[in-house]
C-alpha cells in the first residue's frame, strides 16, 4: 500500500483505514450504514446462488462513479488467464477517505469473495478485498448491502 | 479647455458605464441571470463553411487558427472525418469546459459572496465555482469537467480550470487537448446583457503555445428559467431501450378502478423548533447553504422498513404518515412496485441508466448534494449531476403540458421554514432502486427545516392520485459537512446497464419460449 500523504484530511482518514485493517479480515457481522453510491439494484445484476472466490493479478483500476472498477487477471483450472471485472465503491467514496489512483498499482495481487453476475460474464460484486498478507483494500468493498468492515 | 472637457466627459460616461452594470451587495458586476451564446463555435471554433450537420460559421480563436503542434494538426483532422461516432457528445457524455459554455442550450448562473454555480439546461450539467479564496480539498482529482476555483479581479470575474481528463473536445469538428490543459477564463460584462467571455487554452503537449478563445453571452431576456434536455434519455427512448411506461408517463389517466384520492387524509406531524443559532443570510432568512447529505437510512432501497435482502439493503423506513409507515397504495400499483424488485426489472429503474432521480429520490439516490442560496434562488446541485433552482418570487408553475424529470419547483420561506412545491412532472423516474411507484400526476411539498447548525430537517408530502390513495409523507435529516463536491461522470462508465439489460432479455426469451 503505497501511502503519499498529500493532504491533513488524507492523512487522518489513513489513520482510520489502518485502524479498521487491524479488524478481523472478511468479518462481514459489523453493520453499518455506509454512504455508498449505489445507481442500480445489486440484487438485480448478481446471483446469490454463485458465490465466488478468486486470486487475481491487478491489471487495471478504473477510478469511476458511481461505482470503481478493478480489473484482475485470473487463471482458470485449464489454465487459461481470464480477465475479471470488481465493482468496487464509488470512486469519490474512496477519495474522501484519502485513496488516490496510485494506491492500487498494476501487479498487485489480490484475493476476492463475492458473487458472480446473473449473466455469466466474468463480473463480481465483492464482499471482501485483500491483499496477499490479510490487510483489507478500501475497506471491504462494492455494493450497498455489504457493511464496510 | 477643450481637451479637459472632453477627457472628463470620457471619464464620466466611463463611469456611468461601470456604474451602470447590475452589481451584487458586494459591489462585484452581478453575473445572474440565464444566457446563451449567439455563435457556431459548438461547430467548429475556427471559421468553417457548411456541411450536412454543421452550418456554417466564423471562428472565435483570436488570431483565427488553433496553434497545433504538427502530429496534433493530422490528429485533429483525423478526428474530423471520424466526427459522427467519435465525438464523445455524440454518446452524450459530458461536454468538458470550454465546450459545454457554448453549446446552443442556455444556462443560468447564480451568484453568492463564496461561490459561482452554472447549471446548464444541457442534461442538468451544473458547474460550481469555488471563490472563497479557500485551497481545493482534493487537489489533482481529473474530472470531465475539470475543477474551478474563481477570483474577483476589479470586475472581471477570473477562473482557474485545472484538472482536466484528456476525453473532451473543444467542438463537433474534432479540435482537442491533453489532460496537461489548464485554462484561464474571463467573465467581463460589457452592459447589463452582455458579458464577455474570454478563455486561455494552455495545453503544451497539444499546442505550440497558449491562445485564447473570446466571445459574447448574450442575456435571455425573455426565459424565466431554464429547461431540461436529457442527452441519453432521450437517445434511449427514442432507439427502444428505455421504454415507456403507459400508466405513469403522462399524460397516463387515473385508472378507472382506482379506489377514490382522499385529498385531505393526513396526520399532522411534530412542529420542528429552529434554534436561536441557525445563522442567517442579510434578509433575515436561515443559512441552509452549504455541503449535505443525506441521512436516508435506506431510502433509495424501500420508503417503507424492510430487512436486507441478499444485495438490496435494510431499510429503517422514511414514511411519517400514514403513521403505519406504509406507502397508501392503489392495488395496481402495489402489484407493480414488487413487480419493479425482480432482477429482471432492474434494467427499467432510471437511474441504472444514469438518468436524473427525480424529485424527491435526487437527495437520497445517495450522493451528496450543495445547496446555495443566491439573491431570489435556492440551488441545489446534487453531486450525481442534476440540478434543482427554486425561485422564491411567487412566479406560477409551467404550463400544465410541460413536463420534466425534475419537475417545476417554486419555493417560499414560512417563518423559518422552506416550502417548495414542485410539479409538472413527467412520470418517468422511480422513487428507489426497489421499485417504488410515482406518477406524473405527483405534487410533491418539501419542507427544509434548519433543526441546528449543522443539520436540516427535510419532509417531503407526496400527492399523486394514478398511484396513491392519500398523500403520504417521508423525513429524513440533511447532514452538512465542511466538504467540497466531486463530479460523478456517471453515463461515461456506465459497466452494469448490459449486465442488467441481459438479465431482462434472457427473461423475455424465456417467457416468449414459455408461451
């Protein structure tokens, strides 16, 4: 996690993301109700019943509203590299807690839970975001019904 | 002798000149007011001739061409013949600035002490000028419309444009820059209808040096307000994929087997105390300006309580009265609105497609919004770009057959409180993601009631015969903070509308197999 601190409101705002990364990873119990820029029903574009779970390379953060996207590459049982898409928060939701473009570069590598979209695309709305050593990106993650933990 | 008169007759009636221009309290020129530029430069900002699509028209470049770098020169002409799809307004994505301030549509700008808003009837594109001498939050955050910071210099109103992405035009001819571009623009009125509006392009990976574009905006005089043109909304109605809705579009009739609008059904609710604190605007009027948002508690997911539902959130419910808390529906419409919750009715909500909210989702969609209040004005630009301007004069209401997403609102303070009332609506928009049902008969009251320093009061009594049986209202508290507004680009990035559209489609195939 590559942390510029350019502004006091950035710095306290890391404060708090690496208070809350000292919580329990991937708890999903604490409830809270997260400003979030919700623009379409989640409920409608994913399927509960294909949970999933993905390792994955960062090829690209797409720093976009109302919802981010994060682009990984993931290999399949076959072998094969496909591309994943992550709906992540609001863009602006990140940047007033103090992420900017460059804390998420290519090459990261990142471990995802979530659900997979009704259309069998390779798109998720994820509950969980880590990096390889269990700290937590963006504070969890993507859609409104999922707590920021 | 001779000499000395004239030179003081010059002086004089340079300073009736100055004195004669419509001046805020301050004493700075007073810039509100709808305008509209009277040129082509939307066309093509150099001189050009006639084309199918384009009409001719003179260049507003001073000196006459754009200073292009050579590989900038053949890029440009390369966007030229590839105009019809690659210029990104033919997808309705935002204009950027310097573009957008010389489309063919009006815009209004209001005017207060700290700030200058813009709010283009364009597809409720607003800008808003920081002038309160104040750094900006987020430094360096790119936008399609930049980020501006004003100035007053003697009575020339100076803007910094910084920030910029690299995903504009200047015009439909395909004239460009780079994300370095920073400009410089110049408001300077020339008489009380005529400002001139001057604009620095400095960009020194496109061009080979700075140059500026100057043209006049010319003061509509006969508009009272602004409309809406809704770029991709109407795109989609008209290609098929945002349909119409028969029973609430207007001008849908009120069903004949509604059961029968009880007009004066309704509780009264608990007055709202104003403190001693509230700060006031010079008239006497509260201060409710500023950054908010809203407290929904899950209003865009349910008006109504509801738990979490897999990916649709808890609600804690916003309806006040009826004091059960439920939404008095008409049968038909209670059908469609859990209808409205299946995945395959996801493509139909509105704001999936990044339309506007409506009146009153916008405040709770949620994003933050900003409220400004200009001599005569309350503004509010909701970060999720659309506008609302509430004109406190007692003007009437549009005409009955115009109808808009945002409908007409006009606004009064009683006693501490502001009322507004808006109708005139088109039907279109939703109240929530869950589906809940308005019409374009809804007449909606909002009350705006500053319950602290840092807190407002909102209510909103919706009235709305095809799919209601009373009137109901929704509260909910306006929180403010010391915020500054970012831009949501929404319809430029946009990954989820085919997702959802195939969700629909499959359903349809499905159900066309079934039958």
């Amino acid at each position: 996690m590559n942390i510029a601190p350019d502004n006091k409101k950035r710095i306290s705002n890391m404060k708090q993301q690496l208070a809350l990364v000292s919580l329990v990873v991937g708890s999903v119990a604490v409830f809270m109700s997260a400003s979030v820029l919700a623009h379409h029903s989640f409920a409608a574009e994913f399927d509960a019943d294909r949970p999933i779970e993905l390792t994955g390379t960062v090829t690209e953060m797409r720093w976009s509203n109302p919802h981010g996207w994060i682009y990984i590459d993931v290999e399949d049982e076959h072998g094969d590299v496909v591309n994943w898409a992550l709906e992540t928060r609001a863009a602006n939701g990140l940047i007033r807690r103090g992420w900017r473009k460059d804390d998420l570069p290519a090459g990261t590598v990142l471990k995802v839970e979530g659900w997979q979209a009704r259309n069998g695309s390779p798109t998720a709305s994820v509950f969980s975001i880590t990096f390889t050593d269990g700290k937590t990106l963006f504070a969890g993650t993507s859609n409104p019904a999922v707590p920021e933990n | 002798m001779l000499a000395r008169s004239l030179i003081s007759l010059m002086l004089i009636s340079g300073a009736v000149s100055a004195q004669s221009l419509p001046r805020t309290t301050e004493g700075s020129p007073n810039l509100q007011g709808i305008w509209q530029v009277a040129n082509r430069a939307s066309y093509n900002i150099e001189d050009h001739v006639a084309r199918h699509d384009m009409p001719a028209g003179r260049g507003v470049v001073d000196g006459g061409e754009i200073p292009y770098q050579a590989w900038a020169l053949e890029q440009r002409n390369a966007n030229f013949s590839a105009r019809a799809a690659a210029d990104p307004l033919s997808k309705c994505y935002l204009p950027g600035v310097p573009r957008m301030m010389y489309m063919e549509f009006p815009f209004h700008i209001f005017q207060t002490n700290d700030h200058v808003a813009i709010t283009f009837e364009w597809q409720q594109v607003f800008r808003l000028i920081y002038a309160n001498g104040e750094p900006p939050m987020y430094p360096g955050i790119e936008a399609w419309m930049g980020h501006s910071r004003g100035r007053w210099e003697g009575d020339v109103f100076v803007v910094d444009v910084t920030d910029h992405n690299d995903s504009t035009w200047f015009d439909a001819a395909g004239n460009f820059h780079s994300d370095a571009m920073q400009l410089t623009e110049r408001y300077t009125m020339l008489d009380k209808d005529t400002i001139e509006y001057a604009v620095s392009i400095d960009d020194p990976q496109v061009f080979t040096r700075p140059w500026t574009m100057r043209m006049e905006l010319h003061r509509q005089t006969k508009m009272d307000r602004i409309l809406e043109y809704q770029c991709q909304a109407e795109v989609e109605e008209a290609n098929g994929d945002f349909e119409r809705d028969e029973r609430v579009w207007y001008p849908a009739p009120i069903p004949d087997d509604n059961a029968p609008f009880d007009a004066a059904a309704g509780s009264p609710l608990p007055q709202l105390s104003v403190p001693a604190e509230v700060s006031r605007l010079a008239d006497g009027t509260p201060d409710i300006s500023g950054y908010y948002m809203a407290d929904a508690g899950g209003a865009n997911y349910g008006l109504e309580a509801r738990e979490r539902d897999f990916l649709m959130p808890a609600s804690r419910g916003q309806v006040v009265d009826p004091p059960d808390g439920r939404l008095p529906y008409q049968t038909w419409a209670r059908e469609e609105s859990n209808d409205r919750a299946l995945p395959h009715r996801g493509y139909d909500d509105p704001t999936a497609h990044c339309f506007v909210a409506g009146v009153p989702r916008s405040h709770y969609v949620p994003s933050p919004f900003f409220i400004l209040q200009p001599p005569g004005y309350v503004v509010v630009l909701h970060e999720r770009m659309s506008w609302r301007q509430i004109p406190l004069d007692g003007r009437a209401h549009l005409p009955d057959q115009m109808r808009l997403w945002q409908g007409d609102s006009v606004g009064r303070w009683i006693d501490d409180t502001l009322v507004v009332e808006s109708k005139n609506f088109n039907g279109k928009a939703w109240l929530n993601e869950a589906g809940d049902v308005i019409s374009h008969a809804q007449t909606v009251v909002e009350t705006f009631t500053p319950t602290g320093a840092d807190q407002v009061i909102y209510r909103a009594t919706v009235a709305d015969p095809i799919a209601y049986t009373r009137p109901w209202t929704i509260e909910m508290p306006f929180n403010s903070q010391d915020e500054e507004l970012l831009e949501v680009a929404c319809l430029e990035d946009n990954g989820d509308l085919q997702h959802l559209k195939d969700v629909r489609d499959e359903y349809r195939a499905r159900q066309q197999e079934e039958n």
